[in-house]
C-alpha cells in the first residue's frame, strides 16, 4: 500500500509541471482525490473533465495522458470512466474505439448505467465520424433506452441531438428538424447555453440543404448573439470558427461578397486563435470560392492550393468536393484546361463517393432503426414469453407439489385402509360375519364376477320370501349352523360352493338360507362367502405363508377361480387392490 502511494505521488510530481495556466488546481484536485478515495467528491472529478474541455488542445491532451495513467490505480473508477469516454477526441478513430470499449467494460462491471449510456454515446459518434453509420445508429438507440430504462432524463437532449445529426447527414431532414427543434424548446426553458447554440446551428444546416439561406442565416447568428449575451470561456468560444465558417458559405451563395468577406477574416481568427485547425481548410477553401466568384483567380488558386495541403492532413469528402470544383473552374478561366479536366475527373470520382457515402448511410441508418426496433420487438416478446414461461413452470410446479402432496396423503390412507383391513381380518364380531371394511356392504348389490354361486332367486322364489316368514329361532339355528360350515369346515376355501349345497347340508333350501343370511347381514350369500375368502387372503399375505405365490396362487388358496374375480373381489371389499396391499402389508 505505501508502495502504491509512493507512486502515485511520484507520478504526480514528474507531472505536476507540465500542467500550464490550470496545472496548480488540477494537481491539487488530483492529490486530493487521491487522500479521499475511494470517497472523492464528485464535483472535484468533474472540475478535472471540466478542465479537459476548457483549456487549449495541448494542455487538455496532457491532462488527459496523466488522469489516463494514474486513475485506474484508484478503487472508485468514476475518473477512470469518465476520463476514457472524454479523452476519445484525442486520438484517431481505432484508439477511439479502444478507450470507448474499456468505458463499457468497466461501467458494466461497475453496473453504472449512467456512465454505460454515456459510453455508447461517444462510441456512436466515433462512428458517425467514420461514416459506420449503421453501427453509429446501434449504439445511439442503445444508449437512449439505457438512459430511459434507468431514467435518466437528463441526457435526453444529447442522444436525441446526436440521432438527429445522423439523420441529417443521410438526408432526412424533416426526421432531423423534429428532433432538433423539441431540444431547442427545452433549451430555451431550461436556458441551457450549449443545447441552445447546438441546436440553432443544426436547423441552421438543414435550411442551408433546403437552399432556404435567409432563415440559415438567421440561426447561425442566433448562436453568435447567444455568445454575445454571456462572458464567454474558452470553451464556448470553440464553436466561433464553425458558426462563421457557414455564415461565409451562407453569404458566398447569396453572392453577398462584402459580408462574406467579414465572415471570412472572424473564422480565420477564430481557427488560429483557438487551434482549431480542423475549420481551417473548409474557411480557405470557401475564401477560394468568394476569390472565383470575384474574378481574383490567381488568389483564388491560392487559396484552393492552401485548404488542399491542410485537407490532406485531416480529410473531410465536403470540403474535397468545394476545392476540385474550385480548382477545375478556375484552372478553365486561366485557359489552362489539362489541369482543368484533371480536377473535375476528382470532382466526379470524389462526387461519386460522396453519394455512396449519402445513400449508404441514408439506406444504412433506415436499415439500423428498423433492425433495431426488430430486435427490441423480439426481446419483448422474449420476455413475454418467459414471464409466460415462468408462469407455466410456476402452475406445472404448483400442480406437482399439489400431486404429490395428494399421491402421499393417499398412499398414507392406502397404508392405513391396510392396517385396518388386516385388523378386521382378524376380530371375530359375534352374530355377524368378520367384515373387512366399514361401508362394504352400504349395497346389496355387487360387481358381476367370475365365481358362480347360483344365489339369484327367481321372481316366485322372491315373492315367496317375501310373503312366507321364518321365524327367528329358525333363522338363528340355519345363520349359526351356516358359521360352523364355515369356521369348522371351511367351505368358502371350495371355489365350487353354491347356495343349493350349502342349504342341503344345513337341511333346509336355498330360499330359507338366502332370508336368514339376509335378514341378520343384509346381504347375499355371495357377499357372505366373498367376505370371508378375502379374510383369508389376507391371513396368507399377512402371515407369509407360501411368499412365492403369485395372485394366481393366493386367489386358488383362498376359493377364487380366477385372479380376475379375486382382484375384483378383493378392491370392492378392502378399497385396495391386491398387488398394493401386498407390497405395503409390512409398512
């Protein structure tokens, strides 16, 4: 840590004297952000930015180098963000790219919303100025709906700013000025300066495309009258240069060769008095036009020669297509018609590419905002769809549980309808045959099965019962001798017992023997015999006799012809099937 500090400060010092008229505060500011990080003031890191922009191009590059070298070492990374996405405007167009990608690396890794939008911001206009205007387009629309996702009003003005000019540039006017003229109305309430002058200078160029120069004039010296109106810095007077290089294009057009003229000297001295030299070629190159126009064609050479050298050195296809015009007319004036000639066949290549750049970008920008709103039509729908989704999985989930939940409860009520079968298997009721469940027998009538018991009494048999009564001392001697057959001679284990031998045996008919097992059960004989080969079964799977029988097997044992009649038999009398009682007979 001591080393740490040790160097920042040592880098400090090497720095500190290469600062110039702003080095003491922003050292001091450095040092003290410094001793307070990770929990800097705010204001203090933006007054470091603040310095960038307002002071001369060397002395914000250099500022711009030191805060780049020494604020990834601190633990709060606002500078560092903010000092890659504000240090764009010092290098070329693969640096640009470079120091914006880190911007959004960290500010994702931050989670910083702000600075994130702010990042596609630049990387939009980085470019914009390389003519990518499809991918400048991307990240515009990006960083707009970061800002709005995360409500950031404020920067509203700025990306709107920044799709009109792109639409500006690919011809869309009309798209440009309704963009334009909403942030000039907030402007004029919130009185901001910067948007005001922005603002009157882009609509100040959609006229100047619609050959309307009276009203272009007018809003380009709106700007000047706003710089008037304020004491101006260094910052706001950087804009001086251009606003006078398009009010002498303006009059240049309007053949006002006397106003021009001023426009020309106020942009010159601006350019050079403020270093910016990117004004510098389309100013001399203008000056080439007022000179042809003026019939002063050896100055006007002059002049197209002179923006030519600058333009090599910072390209920009407008201002290449003023000066081969220019020098093509003006070399046919002077007779000279080979340089003539060459000259227009740049102008015509040079015209070419610049409506290949128009249309690209015209086609390219239209391409981006349909792509763009296709794809964030489809994250929508892809969020629809999930929250759809979650919903599903929330009902399938729930429905699961609840199954679950029952398939338990009711495998808990199977396991003790077991229990209590195997416990009324085995309790003797006296006067009733040992029933296995408690409302079996809530029906006289049964399920058709496969046994066959003869035990259906035909219409005279049952009109007879009906009206022929036993009395009850007979009734009880047939019902016990019935038991004892039962108990003692096991006659239900004979799968071929009928009603008709049984009542032989107990010296009576079939008819008395159905009424008195009627009268005191209130049930068939069926019923009766059935009731106690299930009992049975359930003694031979209770108590593990013969454990390799099949159904099959314990069926025969227990009287049954078949597994069928005994499966049938045995859920109506326990409410379970046989294979589950049997393998949860010891749970």
């Amino acid at each position: 840590m001591l080393f740490m500090k040790t160097l920042i400060f040592f880098i400090f010092i090497i720095n500190s004297f290469l600062m110039g008229q702003f080095g003491n505060e922003a050292d001091s500011l450095i040092k003290e952000i410094f001793e307070k990080d990770p929990n800097y003031i705010q204001k203090d890191f933006d007054r470091l930015i603040f310095f960038m922009y307002v002071s001369d191009f060397d002395s914000s590059k250099l500022l711009s180098d030191k805060l780049l070298e020494i604020s990834p070492l601190l633990k709060n990374k606002l500078l560092y963000i903010s000092t890659l996405i504000h240090s764009y405007r010092f290098y070329p167009y693969a640096e640009k790219i470079k120091l914006l990608n880190k911007a959004v690396e960290t500010s994702i890794k931050e989670k910083n919303y702000y600075f994130l939008g702010a990042a596609y911001k630049f990387k939009s206009m980085a470019f914009r100025d390389a003519s990518v205007t499809d991918s400048a387009m991307i990240y515009a629309l990006s960083a707009k709906d970061i800002f709005i996702r995360h409500n950031l009003l404020e920067e509203f003005n700025g990306i709107n700013e920044l799709i009109g000019s792109m639409h500006y540039y690919a011809g869309q006017y009309d798209e440009a000025e309704k963009l334009f003229r909403e942030i000039l109305e907030n402007a004029k309430v919130k009185r901001n300066g910067v948007n005001y002058v922005v603002m009157n200078n882009n609509l100040g160029l959609i006229r100047i495309k619609q050959n309307r120069f009276e009203e272009a004039e007018n809003y380009f010296l709106n700007s000047i009258s706003y710089f008037k109106s304020i004491k101006m810095l260094h910052s706001d007077t950087l804009g001086l240069a251009y606003i006078y290089r398009k009010l002498l294009d303006i009059s240049i057009k309007q053949n006002k060769f006397k106003k021009a003229e001023e426009y020309f000297n106020l942009g010159k001295l601006f350019s050079e008095r403020y270093k910016q030299t990117t004004e510098l070629p389309g100013i001399y190159a203008l000056k080439g036009i007022l000179c042809f126009k003026t019939s002063q064609f050896d100055s006007a050479l002059y002049y197209f020669n002179l923006a030519q050298d600058l333009e090599s050195k910072d390209p920009d296809i407008h201002t290449e297509l003023i000066i081969y015009e220019g020098l093509s007319k003006t070399y046919n004036e002077l007779h000279d018609y080979k340089n003539g000639n060459y000259y227009m066949t740049l102008l015509l290549e040079t015209k070419n590419r610049a409506d290949s750049i128009f249309y690209q970008a015209r086609y390219m920008n239209t391409f981006a905002e349909h792509n763009y709103n296709e794809y964030k039509g489809e994250i929508e729908n892809l969020k629809k769809q999930q929250i759809l989704l979650y919903i599903i999985l929330s009902i399938i989930t729930l429905s699961l549980f609840s199954i679950t939940y029952l398939f338990v409860k009711l495998r808990r009520s199977n396991i003790k309808l077991v229990s209590k079968s195997i416990e009324a298997a085995n309790i003797n009721i006296k006067g009733k045959p040992h029933l296995i469940a408690e409302n079996i027998y809530s029906e006289e009538t049964e399920e058709p099965n496969n046994d066959k018991f003869e035990d259906d009494l035909d219409a005279e048999e049952i009109n007879y019962i009906d009206n022929k009564e036993l009395d009850n001392d007979r009734i009880e001697q047939i019902v016990s001798e019935l038991e004892n057959l039962v108990i003692n001679e096991k006659i239900h284990l004979d799968p071929g017992t009928n009603i008709k031998d049984i009542a032989n045996k107990l010296k009576t008919n079939r008819t008395y023997l159905s009424k008195a097992i009627n009268s005191v059960y209130k049930i068939n004989f069926s019923t009766y015999i059935n009731n106690y080969r299930i009992k049975e079964a359930i003694r031979i799977i209770t108590e593990g006799e013969n454990n390799n029988l099949n159904l099959n097997g314990i069926a025969q044992l227990s009287g049954f012809n078949n597994r069928i009649s005994f499966a049938q038999a045995f859920q109506k009398y326990t409410g379970l099937t046989p294979s589950f009682f049997m393998k949860n007979v010891d749970k």
